[in-house]
C-alpha cells in the first residue's frame, strides 16, 4: 500500500507593506506575526464592544476604559470642545474600569496640539524641564507618559472634523508608550469616531422622534381649543378655519357668547412657529374665553389680556388679535391690536370698508391701555371677514415675488358676498383662492373668521 505524504499548511500571508512613517506613528502592521495578531484581535474586540450599545451614557465611559485597556495606560479622558470652543473632560476613567479620583488635570498643552494639528502626539517625560515644557498639570502630576488622538468625524458633506480628542497618561516609570502603542491607540480612535457617530445619529433620531410626539400632541391639544360654533345663531351666521404651516400654529380664533346676550369673535397671531407661539395662544384663548363672557367692552378685554401677557412673553414674541362684539341688532364695536385689517361688505351699496389697528400687537408695551373703536351697524347681509396674514402673504408658485395681498382676499369676499354666499361657502372660496395661488403650499399659519349678518 502506498501513503501520500501531506503536504504542510501554507505559511501566513505576509503583513501589508509599511507606508512612509509620519514621524508621530509607525504603520499598522509591524511584520511580527504575534504582534500583528494582538493589534487585529484589539481592534476586533473593541469593534465588538462598542457596537452593543447607542446609548451615549453607557458608550462614552466604554470608550475611554478600552482607551486604558488597550494602551496600559493609568488614565483615559474623552476631552470635547464646547460651543466656547472650551476643552471639557465628558468622561475621566482610571484603570479598572473606575471614575478617576480627585481633581481631573491633564496635559493641555497636549490636546490642543492635536486639536489643531490633527495629528497624534505622543510624548514621554524624561526630566523635569521636558514636563514643564508640555505643561504645569504634567509636572505636577509627575506623569511620565501621555498620548493623545484625534477623533475624527464627516459632516454630510463628507468634510472632515474635529470636536475631541482621546487622552491617556501613566506616572509610571516603567510605562512608557512606544510608537506601536500612538499607532495602535490611532486606529482604535477610528473605531472609535464611527461609533460615537453612530450613536449620536441615534441619539438625535431619538430625540426627533420625541418632539414629533411632543408636537402631535400639542397639536391635538390645540385642535381641541378650537371653538364649536353653533349653526343656529338667531342673529349671525359664523365660521372659522384654520391651518397651521407646521404641526402647530400660533394663529386661533374664538367665538363666545356673552352674559349680555352679545356674539364676541376673536382671532390671534402670535408670532413664529412651534411650541412657544402655541402655548402663547393657548393662554390668549383660555383669557380671552373668560373675560368675553363677563365683559361687553372689547377695548378692556384686550386691555386684561396684555397687561397679563405682555410681563410673561419675550421680547421677540407678539400677538396681534383682533376682538369684535356683536349685538343682537346688528351693533358692532371692535378693537384691532395690530392684526391684518379686517374687511366689512356692504350689503347695501356692494363695498368694502376695512378696519384699520386701534393700537399695538400684545406684548409690545405692557401697560398699553386699548380703546373700543367707533361703534359700527351692521344691516342685513353686510359681512366682516378677518384673516391673519398667512392670507395675505402666501407666495405664488409662478412667480415668489408675486403674494396674494389684501387684494387677493378682497376679490374673493366682492364675489362671493354678492351672490349672497353663507359664511362657509366665503370662506371655502378664499381658502381655495389662497392655496391655488400658492400651489397648495403654506410657508405660514392661516386663519379666517366670516361673520354675516342673517337677513
């Protein structure tokens, strides 16, 4: 019988070939075959561990403990800048997994190096001067070895960034870091980058998914603020619309009735978009519903809410309103604080009268005192017609210098008041006009109130 003799196992493939030395790091791969396979199985394990978490409190001390680990350093420091452009430690670890003791110091002079450089450092203390010379916090602390890497991130746009950097130190003697220890430490920090990244693209997903839920909320809170308006009104036919350009609007409108047998009709805009205007209008709405009920003049009511408002809102947040009472024989006293003029139709001769300001947004003087404007009579027919300014400044999708103005919205009230059109039927109509004219676009809330006086 004859015995084929086995052929003996290849030998390993030979490390990639070194590239030219940068002066602070030696290449990856050494050529030593036990060596090689320490820094691969490093750098394996550290991928493994630090993708098993998103969470940034758990990721950011694993970071700087497999920092120490890897390198046989004392301590390790995660060191960001701040929106000062200040070096904040985010974690400070010692060897065995534990916080660092005492007061954190470290190599300033170090870390800004790579800062502004981008580049490793590695440095090792010899002398007293040689500590000095990177820094009060090294001699102090008698360190003997330090090293320092980049953490290097890409925008969206695929430039390059740099907002911290990973920092290790020992005292001892005995530990002092080769350049194979700054490349190895370097290629972790790789790792590293794109699992902070990852987590931080969690995090914010994270984030963004509560304010949605946050803002679908407080839309649903603000739909429910919206008033029912009775259809059968002995004395008036009454409608409002409104739509927010986000997931909440600063615009609203209100309709009560009043002790006094009286119809009162608000519509707001609070400035801006989001939960601030919203929570502004919120308060408007809950004040307004309270003092119409008790109060017949228009002029006091608005009066109440300012001087309420105005101490609670920043400077660089108003609210227009405009509050108008109706009485059951066609009487109309108003007050506009500085909302888009609302337009009156005459029944009687076919014409547009407009409601110019009484006096300022809420919010702009506390202790402004607003007067009631001159009483009004309504006959038969006439119809006011209130919108907040997403009407009048909604852009044209042919043209986006060309907005549909005060003009636009008189067109659509001539028109359809004439034909002798409901209050919802006007309203539909300017809603319709308004967003053809836009291509169904909304850069801003909009609101509309129609009040027509039953014949």
């Amino acid at each position: 019988m004859f015995f084929r003799k086995k052929n003996p196992p290849p030998p390993p493939p030979p490390p990639p070939e070194p590239a030219p030395s940068d002066g602070n790091s030696s290449q990856f791969w050494s050529g030593d075959t036990n060596v090689d396979r320490r820094r691969f199985e490093a750098l394996l394990s550290s991928n493994q561990e630090l993708s098993q978490t998103l969470d940034l409190d758990i990721l950011l001390p694993q970071i700087v403990d497999i920092s120490v680990k890897n390198t046989g350093a004392e301590r390790g420091f995660l060191i960001l800048r701040d929106e000062k452009g200040d070096l904040v430690v985010r974690v400070a670890r010692q060897r065995g997994a534990k916080p660092v003791q005492g007061e954190v110091r470290f190599a300033r002079t170090v870390v800004r190096r790579v800062l502004e450089t981008r580049e490793p450092v590695r440095a090792t203390v010899n002398s007293d001067s040689e500590a000095l010379d990177l820094g009060t916090s090294v001699f102090d602390l008698k360190l003997r070895a330090v090293m320092s890497v980049p953490l290097v991130e890409r925008d969206a746009e695929g430039k390059e960034k740099v907002d911290g950097v990973l920092y290790v130190d020992s005292k001892a003697a005995t530990r002092e870091f080769k350049p194979e220890d700054l490349t190895l430490f370097n290629a972790l920090s790789q790792n590293i980058s794109v699992a902070l990244a990852r987590a931080r693209d969690h995090q914010s997903q994270l984030e963004k998914a509560r304010q949605d839920e946050e803002m679908r909320v407080a839309s649903e809170i603000q739909k429910g603020l919206m008033p029912t308006i009775p259809e059968d009104l002995p004395d008036y036919d009454v409608f409002g619309w409104y739509r927010p350009a986000e997931r909440t609007t600063g615009d609203f409108y209100e309709v009560v009735l009043t002790k006094q047998g009286r119809l009162g009709v608000a519509l707001g805009d609070a400035t801006g978009h989001g939960i601030g205007p919203a929570l502004i209008t919120a308060t408007a709405q809950a004040q307004l519903r309270a003092y119409m009920r008790m109060m017949a003049d228009p002029g006091q009511v608005v009066t109440l809410v300012n001087q309420d408002l105005a101490p609670r809102m920043d400077d660089s947040l108003f609210l227009t309103l405009f509050l108008a009472m109706f009485g059951p024989d066609g009487s109309l006293s108003t007050v506009n604080a500085g909302q888009t003029p609302p337009m009156l139709w005459r029944a009687s001769t076919r014409t547009i009268e407009t409601l110019r300001a009484d006096g300022p947004a809420l919010g702009m003087m506390d202790d402004f005192e607003y007067v009631t404007g001159r009483q009004i009579q309504l006959d038969p027919g006439d119809v006011l017609l209130v919108v907040t300014d997403g009407f009048v400044e909604a852009r044209s999708q042919k043209d986006s210098n060309e907005l549909f103005r005060e003009e636009g919205v008189r067109k659509v009230l001539e028109t359809e008041a004439a034909k002798g059109a409901s209050s919802r039927v006007i309203t539909e109509a300017l809603v319709h006009a308004a967003l053809e004219f836009a291509g169904g676009r909304r850069e801003d809330d909009m609101t509309v109130v129609t009040v027509r006086r039953r014949v």
